[in-house]
C-alpha cells in the first residue's frame, strides 16, 4: 500500500477481511478529523489517499459523493467527518472522546455547528479573497472572540482539562490559520489577539495525536498553492 494518490483507472487495493481501510486526501483537514480521532484512539487501520481531481471509479462506487473522509470495513461505508469521528468512538469505546453527559453533547454538537457555518466558509473566503471580503472577515473575527470566549469557560481544552471529541473537530482550520497571515493579519490568535485561543493551540501541538497528523505551513502552503494553480499536488513530499 502507498501513501501516493490513487488516480482514475488505477487498480482497487485489495480489502482485507475485517480491515478498517480510510480514504483521504492527506491535505484535507475534514479527513484529518478522522485522522485525528483514528490516531488518538489508537485504531488499526489502513490509509488509502485518492487523487480528489481524477477519482477513481471504485471510490465513487463506495461514495457516490466522491468526498474524503470514507471509511470502509468489510461491507460497511461510512462517510461525512463529523459521522465518521462519531462512528468510530461509538464501534471503538476505549478512551471515549464524546461526553457521556447528554447537555454537554448537545452543547459540543452546537458548538461544532456553529463553527462549521461562520468559521470554516469565512476562513475560505478571507484565503479566496486575499482579506478583500470585509464582511467575511468581520464574521470570521466574531466567531474567533465567541470561541476564545467558550474555551476560557471550559478550561485548557474545549473538552475541559482533557482533549475531546470538539478539539479535534476544530483543530484542522487551526493548523492552517497561519495560511491567512498576509489576507488578515489581525486574525491569528497571538498571546495578546484571543489569547485563550492562543493558549489552546498551544497545548493542542503538544497532543500525539496532533503531532501524528500535522503539515507544516510552508507544506500546506506548497499544497494550496497547486490547488490554486489547477493543478492540486496531493503527493508533496512522496514524488521519489
Ligand atoms: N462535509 C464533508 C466535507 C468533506 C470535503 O469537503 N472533502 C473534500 C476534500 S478537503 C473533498 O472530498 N472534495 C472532493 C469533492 O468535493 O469533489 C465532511 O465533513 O466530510
């Protein structure tokens, strides 16, 4: 097995019987939140990364979305990060990530949603627009506020003392956010801008799990600039 992109028309690695098997684009941070709770959970399992531009028909066969993260085991296909991360703490209960407490859940769960419609399209727009979209930004910078806010109430992580479920499901924008340091310097939490926030990607970098999965953002950035050129280059760092 190679870590090397699968293009349309290669051949279909074989599956091995009771094997969970994940697809992923090694730069997509909605997979490296199944990364990070495969990683964290100590979970076997096997990577295959598929080329996002020419898919291979046996992956859109399984995920007719043709979206990564996909998992697969024997004749179960699971799609969609937040599902996936949810899946895998439920059929691997060692070390659970999700509160056991049904209120903290849903506030988990609001909090995750939240992020996911005022963060994580606004993060693209500001990257989109080189910082010209104020609007963007000004939401953007609320929804960082409301989060340095939420995380200064819940303690070093947004789990509380220990790392959870919700910290990796924000973590992945967060290893990227340095890729707007020229669009909107103002953004990036510092010791003196969302200081908590600050605090939590500290300590964040410090996890295993966190280390096991990240790119540098020299890397990410070689990454989003071929993605920008039309030409997204999935195999940085594996040409030989
Ligand atoms: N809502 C999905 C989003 C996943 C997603 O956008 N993945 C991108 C890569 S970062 C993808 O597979 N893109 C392929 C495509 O859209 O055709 C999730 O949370 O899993």
């Amino acid at each position: 097995m190679t870590e090397k992109s699968y293009p349309k028309g290669s051949a279909f690695p074989p599956l091995t019987k009771g094997k969970l098997r994940l697809y992923s684009m090694r730069f997509c941070p909605f997979a490296q939140r199944t990364r990070l709770v495969l990683a964290q959970k100590r979970i076997p399992h096997e990577t295959v990364n598929v080329d996002l531009k020419e898919k291979p028909e046996w992956f859109l066969e399984r995920n007719p979305l043709g979206m990564v993260p996909t998992l697969e085991q024997d004749d179960k296909v699971v799609y969609e990060s937040l599902i996936t991360c949810d899946y895998l703490d439920d059929v691997y209960p060692q070390n659970r990530l999700t509160p056991a407490d049904p209120y903290r859940k849903a506030q988990d769960a609001m909090l995750v949603d939240y992020y996911g419609s005022k963060c994580i399209p606004n993060y693209y727009k500001v990257m989109r627009t080189e910082g010209k979209d104020e609007e963007a930004k000004e939401t953007l910078t609320k929804a960082l506020q409301k989060l340095d806010e939420e995380v200064s109430k819940r303690g070093k992580f947004f789990g509380g003392e220990q790392v959870a479920m919700i910290d990796f499901m924000l973590w992945p924008w967060f290893e990227r956010i340095g890729l707007l340091k020229s669009a909107a310097p103002d953004l990036l939490p510092s010791a003196t801008k969302f200081p908590k926030l600050f605090a939590w990607t500290q300590a964040m970098l410090q996890e295993p799990a966190v280390k096991a999965t990240l790119f540098d953002l020299d890397t990410h950035m070689i990454f989003v600039q071929s993605y920008k050129d039309g030409k997204p280059n999935y195999d940085i760092g594996l040409e030989r």
